[in-house]
C-alpha cells in the first residue's frame, strides 16, 4: 500500500543532504496548516533540495500525490505556466479549453500537492495561477521556491538561511562543516577530516558564510589544489570578487556576497574557452545535449571538437551536472550559476548572436525530426524532442520577443508532428496563434503553420477551428505547385468532418483527392493520412470491407516505412471493423497492437480510444470481467485526457453500449467491482494486463444476469 500511494514525480536526490531537520519540520507543519507555502532565500541556499526533501516527506499524505513542476526553463511574459504544470501532471488534454481552466478541473476533485520550484521570474503568473487553482482544488496544496515570496494573503513564507557555522577552530559538527566535508569526500577518493585539517575546513565554512551551493563549488576545487591552499587563495581573492561593484542585480533580491565569491572564483579559476562555453551555455533551458552544445557554442574561438571536452571539464569543475537519459549524453546548469554565466554572455555582448545561433540548430533539429518522423526511429525522434520541449520552447519564446515571425512560423510550422502526435496541440496551438498574428505576410511558411494549427485543433477535437484552418489552409495554397498541398487541405477538412459526426461528406471530400497519388511535396504525410480519415469514416457509414481495405493500405505503407504512430491508428480501424464484422477476437487483436504502438509513443488520447475498443471486443469475446477491468482502466486515462472521448457522438454512444452490456451479462455488484479494480490500478500496470489475451472464456461470464 505504501509503494501505491507514493504518487508522484518528484525527482531523485542525488545527494546526501545534510542537516536543515529544523528547517523540514516546519516546512511539514507551514503545508498542514497553509494551502501555500513559499521557501525564499539567496540564490545557492538550497531551496530546490529542502522543497524536495520536504515534498518527499509530505508525498504519502495526498492521495493523488506530489507533484514536480519546474519553472526554470519558461520565459516570463508568454503565459506558459499552466503548461508546464500540465505537462508535469499525467495530464494530456485534448479539449477546446484554456490550459489553466483544464488544469483547475483537473486538480478540482484531487489531493495533492504541486511542488513550483524556481519562481522569482515568474512571480505575477505564479500568484494569478495560484489563486485561481487553490480557489477551485480544495484538495490542494502548493509549496514554492522563489528568492521573493507570491505575495498571495494565504501564503506561508519559510525563510531558508545558509548552514550554521562552526562556533570553534575544531567543530566539525556544524552542519557547514559537515557538508563541506561530505562533498570534498565525494570529489577527492581518500579524503577524511583530521586533526591537520579540521581548523581549515571551519575557516573555509565561515568564509562562505555556510552557504551550501558555495561550499559544494569550493569542494569540487580540492580535486585541483591542497584544503590550506584553497583557504588561501580564496581568502586572496574574497576582497575583489566579494565587491558588489558588478553585482547583477536584476537577480531579486541581489546575490549572496558569498555566493558571488564562490562562483566568481570558480569562473576565475576556469581556463578562458571554459569561462566562454559557460557563459554560451547560458542560453539553453532544461537540459542540455552534446549536439546541441556542439552546434551553438561553436566558432573560430571554440572549435567544435573542443566542445565535449569542455563539457566534461565543467562537469569536473561542478559547473555543470551530467544528465543519464537513454538518447544521448545531456547536462544540466543550475539557476545561479546559469544566471552568472548570463551576465558574462551579456557582458561579452554575445548573447543575441549566441541566442540566434541556438535558434538556428533548433530550427534545424525541427527539420530533421520532421523528415525522419514516418519512418523507422520515430519513436527515437519522439523520446529526443521531447526531451528538447524546453529548449523548443525557448527558441520559440525568442522568435516572438524578437518579433522574428518568419523564423516563428517556420519552426511552429515544423513542428506539426511535435504538437500533434506528441501531446502538445494545446501548447502548439497557443504559440503558433501567435506566430500567425506577427507574421501576415503570405507564403509557403506561413501556410505550413496554418495547416499546423489546424492539426493542432483538430488533435483537441475542435473541429470547428479546425474546418475554419483548412479553409484559410486551402486559400493560402492555392496559387502553390506543390501536389500534396490539396491532399492536405482535404485530409484536415475530411477528419474534422468525420470526428464531428459526418462521415458521408468526409468520404465525398476524400474520394475526389485520392484518386492519383501526388508525386512529393511539403506535406507527404496528408496522403496516408487521409486514407485512414478515409477508412475511419467508412466504419462510421457501416461499409467496414471497406474500412478495412483502406486501413489495410496505409497499414501496409506505414509498415514499409518502420513508422508506428499512424499504423496504429490503422490498427485500431482494423479492430472496428472487425468489430462491425462481429469478429470480437480478431477486433481485440487489432486493439491490443494499437494500445502497444500508442503506448510506446506515450500517446494519452490513442491509447484511451484503443483500450475502450479492446473492452468492447473483450466483453463480446466473452470475458465480461476482465472486460469491464480494461473499462475502469480506460476511464481512468481518459481523465488526463480532458474531453472524454473527444467529444465523439460515435465514441460515447460506442462506450454506453458497451457499459450497459457489461452491466447485463455481470450484474451490477460484479461490474461495479471489475470497474473499481481497474480505475485503481496503475495505469502501465492496466495495460500490462489489458495486452495479454485472457483465456478461454467462462461460461458465466457469457450468460445474461437473472436479476437484470
């Protein structure tokens, strides 16, 4: 029960942290008794790691769990807040609505707690977004890092202060001291407090005044120089870097003194290509990758092939952190010290022609990713930008501070396939509406982001924003060459028209398009696409041959390609219309192929559509219960999704015969029951199950309930 009710993401501590049991105890009492709860402090205190631990500590008391969400990476100004808190939550939807009205309803009926880490850049959205979801979420607590508090009438301030210091030469159980030393022990193998150096290590402690983020920076020295030496020099160069003459104040409130001399004297102690890759660094948000690195640090004064070994240098240095992911080698800088770098970019006056440069490769990234997405490694495509989102997110945030609306456009353009079949419509829509409205000039890359954000509507099933984009789509392209262009107006005009419930006119659109295939274009992708609109909206007309020979051609191309996202969707039309066929077994196959291909792709809407259809086979296959288990599990996912069913007349009306079947053949003590089961049982551990055919059906489960 416990390990069950650990729900959450907060993320692994890395770390021993040391003392702050004080500090932890209050911040557990501030959230039983506040709904809001704001850590502030100097920059390098440790406010990310005690709202970690405390969280961690709070996490087993909210049935829903606790929950990471961080704010680092967004640029103030852009409204991306209820974004991230959504994409942090297991919350995919797919609705008309504004993301923070999708947000409040999702957090409405929940406990639990959300973990806001890293907010004085983003003060103002973080009070309206909080005052707005607590208002609604009674269930709801916040605990905040911020270097300010919110400033909201019910919010708690927990003001963190750096470690105590050693009251004597030779206390080395002052937490300052203990830390400094646990840390030198992690970066110099053999390191141990002894009589010779306690004395230095409680001078050292004071000198940064306890601050953990400056003492773990002066640990990671050790691996350079003796402890006596490090004092020294440090203690040489405190009455220079300690100065506040160049101070970034913008930083609110202004930097610990000693912090500044810590990390200043880190930046001294860099060779002059570190200090620069570190200052270029600077511009990514999130983490970072090699690639990435290689391509905007580079120039004449870094050469490419020096970039990872600059990297690693960095990482040696505590500047940078190394990230283990499954895709490639990426860091992460901490916020201090990536502001400092920022102030050096700023004052080399870098830092637009740094910004263009990372604009640029992710503009190229966007390219590759979008010409590699129908084939074999899409699935490594999708896990590598998702892993980019914040970095995407902050090229685009540039374009539209710039005003740079062509290059907004190109990249939101782009990135259809990102918004659309990764989750991001909501988010895709929000940017490249904006894009639109800057960049009015008529163009191919204007028309690309139009058809964009109509996928980006149609993907949240608002079909009439949608039908509306497809027509703008089709006036923009009109005077085009390009042969797929027509195939894609069709295809956007005919899914909407099929998702809306009027599949006839859909297939009259689509039959007059896919009568010669298009020889290439910008959008290759629209011709199998809209074969499976097409096949769909036959099972909807009840021509399931049909249906099933079409989905039959674009499974068959899909699978040429290696490509799995709209294979799936052809599978999942096989499955209707073997279900229309009444081939229940052959119907839960199809399914069950679908509901693998969606899952690999973390494709919440795919996935809710495919398990609701393999209830339906299952329990006309003759296995009630374990059919009415996959719907409890269905009901559960469809509740990150926003929209239950999308909206879909077709879908909901399929979804109540399939409940009030269920409800015959079991009664409704048994099905209340199953439903129960699968509505709490982890969502990857339901669809372990549902994936695995059941055995020979029981004759009980087949037989209408007497009662009924």
């Amino acid at each position: 029960m416990a390990a069950e009710r650990r729900v959450g993401n907060l993320p692994e501590e890395t770390s021993r942290m040391v003392g702050r049991r004080a500090e932890l105890e209050e911040a557990a009492r501030l959230c039983e008794r506040s709904r809001l709860v704001t850590v502030t402090g100097v920059g390098g205190v440790g406010k990310t790691r005690l709202a970690r631990r405390a969280a961690g500590g709070l996490q087993p008391r909210f049935a829903n769990g606790a929950w990471w969400v961080e704010l680092s990476p967004l640029t103030a100004g852009w409204g991306a807040l209820p974004y991230a808190i959504a994409e942090a939550l297991p919350l995919a939807d797919q609705s008309t609505r504004s993301m923070l009205e999708v947000v409040a309803e999702y957090l409405a009926g929940r406990e639990m707690l959300l973990v806001w880490d890293t907010c004085e850049h983003l003060v103002e959205d973080c009070r309206e977004v909080a005052a707005t979801l607590l208002t609604v979420a009674p269930g709801l607590r916040i605990l905040a890092t911020s270097r300010r508090p919110l400033g909201l009438h019910c919010e708690e301030v927990l003001a963190l202060d750096p470690l105590p210091l050693p009251e004597t030469d030779v206390d080395e159980a002052a937490d300052a001291v203990v830390l400094l030393a646990d840390r030198a022990t992690q970066a110099v193998p053999g390191f141990a407090v002894t009589d010779a150096n306690r004395t230095e290590l409680a001078a050292l402690s004071r000198r940064l005044e306890g601050l953990p983020l400056a003492l773990e920076l002066a640990a990671a020295r050790l691996r350079a120089m003796p402890l006596a030496e490090l004092n020294k020099r440090l203690d040489d160069r405190y009455a220079v870097l300690g100065n506040t003459e160049t101070e970034d104040h913008a930083a609110d409130p202004p930097w610990h003194q000693a912090l500044r001399t810590a990390i200043g004297w880190s930046h001294e102690l860099c060779t002059p290509a570190e200090r620069l890759a570190w200052a270029r660094l600077s511009v990514f948000a999130g983490t970072i990758g090699t690639e990435a690195a290689r391509r905007v640090l580079a120039d004449e004064r870094l050469p490419p092939h020096q970039v990872p070994h600059l990297l690693a240098a960095l990482v040696e240095k505590s500047i940078l952190t190394w990230v283990p992911t499954g895709v490639e080698e990426r860091y992460r800088m901490l916020d201090t010290l990536r502001e400092y770098g920022a102030h050096w970019l700023r004052g080399l006056g870098e830092e637009r022609a740094v910004r263009r440069r990372h604009l640029t490769y992710y503009l190229h990234l966007a390219h590759r990713a979008e010409a590699a997405w129908m084939g074999p490694d899409q699935i490594t495509w999708y896990e590598r930008m998702v892993a980019e989102h914040a970095n995407l997110r902050a090229a685009f945030d540039h374009c539209l501070a710039e005003e740079d609306a062509p290059a907004a456009l190109e990249l939101g353009g782009t990135l259809w396939f990102f918004w659309h079949a990764c989750g991001f419509g909501k988010e895709g829509q929000h940017y490249l509406e904006r894009a639109l409205a800057q960049g009015t000039a008529p163009g191919p890359v204007r028309a690309k982001a139009i058809w964009a954000c109509g996928m980006a509507a149609y993907g949240q099933g608002d079909t009439e924003a949608s039908l509306r984009y497809a027509d703008a789509f089709r006036t923009a392209v009109a005077k085009e060459a390009d042969e797929t262009a027509p195939v894609a107006a069709a295809f956007l005009t005919a899914a909407s028209l099929a998702l809306s419930g009027q599949p006839a006119p859909a297939v009259g659109v689509l039959d007059a398009t896919l009568r010669t295939r298009p020889t290439g274009g910008r959008y290759d992708v629209a011709w199998i696409l809209a074969w499976m609109t097409r096949a769909y909206a036959f099972v909807h007309l009840g021509r399931f041959a049909d249906a099933a020979v079409d989905a039959a051609v674009g499974r068959a191309e899909c699978a040429g390609r290696g490509e799995t996202w709209v294979r799936t969707y052809g599978d999942y039309i096989c499955a209707l219309a073997a279900q229309g066929r009444d081939r229940p077994e052959e119907a839960a196959a199809h399914a069950r192929s679908a509901i693998a291909g969606k899952h690999r792709l973390h494709d919440s809407t795919g996935i809710a559509i495919a398990i609701d259809l393999l209830a339906s086979a299952t329990i006309a296959a003759g296995h009630a219960e374990h059919g009415v288990r996959i719907l409890g599990l269905a009901d559960q996912i469809w509740q990150t999704v926003g929209t239950p069913h999308l909206g879909s007349p077709e879908l909901i009306a399929a979804r109540t015969a399939c409940e009030k079947t269920a409800r015959r053949l079991l009664g409704d003590d048994a099905y209340q029951a199953a439903f129960h089961t699968g509505c709490t049982t982890a969502p990857d551990a339901g669809i372990a199950e549902a994936l695995t055919p059941p055995g020979p059906p029981s004759h009980a489960s087949t037989q209408p309930d007497p009662t009924g």
